[in-house]
C-alpha cells in the first residue's frame, strides 16, 4: 500500500474520489490498484470508517 495515502483522511477522500470516478465496487478498486482489500477496510475502520456497498463509498 505504498502508492496511497497513508493518512487516514487523505486516503478516504483518494478512495472515495476513485470509487465515484473510476470503479463501481471496491474490489474492482483493489484488483485494479494491487491492494488488499482486507488491509484497506481495516485500516479505514481503525479511522472510524466503513465502506457502504449500496453508495460505494466510505463513510
């Protein structure tokens, strides 16, 4: 997870914008970007984040 913000309020806004531009689900975002999807929503939780299927995206 070297190529995304590693603050957590930097890394809601860059998933969120790619999400609403770019990729309708999140593990499209993470097979696309090479990320972990595991490792992203815990780290968005640890933030006081979670992702909502429905709107695709973290709030």
């Amino acid at each position: 997870m070297e190529n995304i913000p590693s603050d957590p309020m930097m890394l809601l806004s860059f998933l969120n914008m790619k999400l609403r531009d770019f990729y309708s689900n999140l593990d499209e975002l993470c097979n696309a970007l090479d990320l972990d999807k595991e490792e992203i929503v815990k780290k968005m939780a640890e933030a006081g984040f979670e992702y909502n299927e429905s709107q695709n995206k973290f709030w």
